[in-house]
C-alpha cells in the first residue's frame, strides 16, 4: 500500500506538489505561498488553461520555479459538495496523474474541510494500488513509480490519527482486490483458506469447515457445486467480537455478512462460452469482500461483533460434476431441482445463509455475490443490485452507497416472482427463467433467511473494472468494503 504520511509544513522545499482546492471558495493558503513560491506562476496557469477547480479536473504546471519540478492544480469541485467522495476523487485524480512520473510527491490538504483531509491519504492509497505482483517486466515509461505521499495539513495530529482507522479500511479494499485478482489456478479453495488464516494476527476468530463436516451439517446444494473438482470446498467462519463487555442483548447478537467464494466458474455441465471465461476467476468477489471487511472492522478494532461467512468451492467439470436435473437437500432441509449447474452461487449461498441464520441469531445478514449476468443488463456497472426483506435496512444500505461511492439500486423482490421457481419434483429450482433473472435469483435466497432481516448484494457488474476510475485502477475493485464498513459505522457502533 502507498506509504502516508503527515505534515503541518506549509509547502515542500521543492519537487512535487500537488494542491486541491474548490471552485467557488478563496485559494488556500498553500496556493498563495506556492504561487508567490513561483513568481505567480500558479495564477498565469489557471488563467492560460481557464481552469475553474472542477471536481476532479486537474492542471499540470511543468517547471514552475521556486524549486518545482511540477505542481498539479486539483479541483475539489464545490464547497458545499465537498464530501468524502468528493474529497477521495480528488486525491485519487492527483495519484493518477503523478503514479508514473515520481517517487514521492506531497498534497496540500488545507483547502480540505479539516474533518475530511485524512480522506486525502485514502484516495491516494486506493488510486495508487497496482496488482502487478506477477509482472517480470515492464517498459520503463509504463511502469508505476510512486511510492509515499505526504500530506500537508495545518492539524496533521488530527489527520494522522483518523487515519489509524481509515487506513485500516483501505487495507480491507485492497485485500479484496488482491484477493479478486489472483488467477484462479493460484487461489483455489485451499489456498483461500490460507489468505483467511492471515485475520487471525488481527484478533479475527478463524473456524474452518472441510467437506466432512459440512455433509455433517447437511450442506447438500454447496457439495453439489464442489463435487466436480478435485480442490475440496470449505465453509469459512470469520468473527470479531468487538462489542464492549456489558452491552446487552445487542451485543450478543452479531452482524452477519456471507460471501459467496466461487473461485472458478466453469458453469459445470451448463459450461459457460469460451469468450471471457477466463473472467470467471472473479467469481469469489463475494468472499472477497466479506474477507476485506473483517479485516477492516478488526483493524480499526470495531465496537461491535460481527460473524463473517464465505463458502468456498469451483464449479468445474468432470465425471462426478453435478447434472441439470438433479436434486440436492440444503442444510435447510429443502430441496432443489438443479435446472442450470451454471446458477451454481445461490446453491453455495443457500446453505451458508441457513447455517449462520440458524447458528448465530444475527441481527441481521447481508450477504455479497457476483451472482447474475441479469443484474448487469439491468444497472450496468454503475450499481450493484440491492434486494431486501427489510425497508429501513436497504435504506441504510443505500445511503452508506452513496456516500462511499460504492452505489447501489434497490430491485423489487414481491411475493409473485416466487411462482418462477416451482418445481415438479423438488420444493423449487435454482433457476426461474431468462425474465428477471437476477430478482427470480434474489428470491431464491429469501427461502434460505428464515425471516431474519437481510439484504442481498449482487455485485456483478461492480467487482470488476474495465475502465479505471479516480479512485479505482483497472481490475478488482474490493466492492463492498468501504460500503459495509460506512454501514456497520454510521449504524452499529454498539
């Protein structure tokens, strides 16, 4: 990760520097020191260039004296927007613009509102990510060259230490995104498991269960999706008990986030098209996030108890891979007709969801997956889907999306389109049709929640870019994490 660091210096002696400010409020001080710092150089350029601070824009000032290799203009956009994602996409466009041209550069904060300006360091950190590690080589005018930031802020104590938390949250994210971004012959079910093992240094309490322990628990629909690989599946339990001694009922009872941890998707007999399979590698961006977040709840050390879940397996093909028309029992006890081996991470979820429903009594679930190709026809990868029982929840959901910029559309979920999975020979299908994919697919999981307020996240247009954004490179996006994070903070302090 970027290193960060803080500093109530008001300008650099020289090298790299960049400054953001807002449109429509007085240049911050450190504008003016480094415009005087430059003979007005600054002022000639906004001037030259008719840049007005927009949010996210930037300016490029080559060689402006004063010691200056260059000092890239900002633009905060307006004072009034001026929030955390404003703030981060800021930074981020900052980092982007200067990745590949320096080893280290420093940002003047102060034209930040002061409760904002550790958000500084976040957008940078997230924009500078790079998973790169299997690169043996790289053109040298292509390859990433920033290494540390220094923040410049009049109050760096009071930056430095909200950043002990935030930076416990960036942590999260790009733990997900490296997570995502692994190939799929490097991070099989096994080699998941040892990435989880990992929270453990952070207080995480870590309960693994193998294939023998869940056919044990009844996990027919999620040994039904494994049973055509030879990496064996595993169930993994993730919990944080970070709620104060003493806080009563709403302490014992836990938050619950499931992930859906696919690591390959063939498809199985249903075998998905040549074109983009090797996508499917990303199929366990569900598990990521849920990872991801446990990490970042336990570093920021989180008042609150939290159980995390992931079911980990591949859906691949083979002599013994599960056939469209078979029937499985979930851990549930229901029973479902498989119609498409490819609708395979609603089965791994359906036992999951049961079993921490049943075994936990949480306050709530929300559960994260990359489940339908429907969710993306429907938003795009603009949104996630947002499914649930529960309206106060999804509205909490959705704020914390909007302000994190990890956004989310609610989708209906009424009673008729349960009519769509009945089945002749089992209690329901796993699969209700093209119409409504993604909802008939919602819906399925709702028989597995028993009541129990959830919310189910299909995020299968947003755990992978293929553009990057200010403050997400290409590729993994560690969707959900800094979502839930906002969430479990604005909402569950406990």
């Amino acid at each position: 990760m970027l290193q960060t660091a803080f500093s109530s210096a008001a300008l650099p002696a020289g090298g790299v520097l960049a400054l953001l400010a807002a449109e429509d409020a007085p240049r911050p001080a450190s504008f003016a020191a480094a415009d005087d710092a430059t003979g007005g150089a600054l002022t000639r350029a906004v001037q030259a260039a008719s840049f007005t601070f927009a949010g996210g824009r930037t300016c490029m000032v080559l060689a402006p004296g004063g010691g200056f290799d260059r000092i890239l203009l900002v633009g905060l956009g307006k004072l009034a927007e001026c929030g955390v994602r404003a703030v981060e996409t800021a930074a981020g466009a900052a980092v982007t613009a200067l990745g590949k041209l320096t080893d280290a550069a420093a940002i003047a904060a102060d034209g930040v509102p002061a409760a904002l300006q550790a958000h500084v360091a976040a957008g940078a950190a997230l924009a500078a990510y790079r998973f790169d590690r299997y690169h043996t080589r790289q053109a040298e005018d292509a390859a990433w060259r920033l290494a540390g930031v220094t923040v410049l802020t009049p109050d760096a104590d009071r930056a430095a230490a909200a950043w002990r938390d935030l930076s416990a949250v960036v942590r999260g994210v790009c733990l997900a995104r490296d997570l995502v971004g692994e190939p799929a012959n490097l991070l099989r079910p096994p080699a998941f498991v040892e990435r989880i093992e990992a929270l453990r240094d952070l207080g995480v309490e870590i309960e693994i269960l193998d294939r023998a322990a869940m056919a044990e628990l009844g996990f027919g629909a999620l040994l039904g999706v494994a049973q055509g690989s030879d990496a064996p599946p595993f169930t993994v339990i993730m919990r944080w008990n970070g709620a104060p001694a003493g806080t009563g009922a709403a302490g014992t009872a836990p938050l619950a986030f499931v992930g859906k941890g696919v690591t390959f998707d063939s498809g199985g007999i249903s075998i998905k098209p040549a074109a983009g399979m090797e996508e499917m590698k990303t199929d366990m961006a569900g598990a990521a996030a849920v990872v991801g977040l446990m990490a970042a709840l336990a570093g920021r050390k989180a008042p609150v108890d939290v159980v995390g879940a992931v079911g980990l397996v591949e859906n691949m093909l083979s002599g013994n891979a599960q056939r469209p028309g078979d029937v499985v029992r979930t851990c549930s006890g229901q029973t479902v007709e498989v119609i498409n081996t490819d609708a395979e991470g609603r089965l791994v979820l359906a036992d999951v969801l049961w079993y921490v429903q049943d075994r936990f009594k949480p306050r709530l679930m929300v559960d994260l997956a990359t489940l339908t190709g429907a969710i993306v026809v429907s938003l795009g990868h603009e949104r996630a889907g947002l499914f649930s029982n529960d309206d106060d929840l999804a509205r909490q959901l959705f704020a914390a999306g909007e302000e994190t910029g990890e956004k989310l559309w609610r989708m209906p979920i009424s009673e008729p389109y349960r009519d769509e999975l009945r089945s002749e020979v089992a209690d329901f299908k796993n699969v209700g049709g093209r119409p409504a994919g993604s909802i008939t697919a919602a819906k399925f999981l709702e028989h597995f929640v028993n009541n129990v307020s959830w919310a189910h996240l299909d995020i299968a247009g947003t755990a992978w870019a293929k553009k990057a954004a200010p403050c997400t490179p290409k590729g993994a996006t560690g969707f959900g994490v800094r979502l839930l994070d906002r969430f479990v903070r604005d909402h569950h302090p406990d």
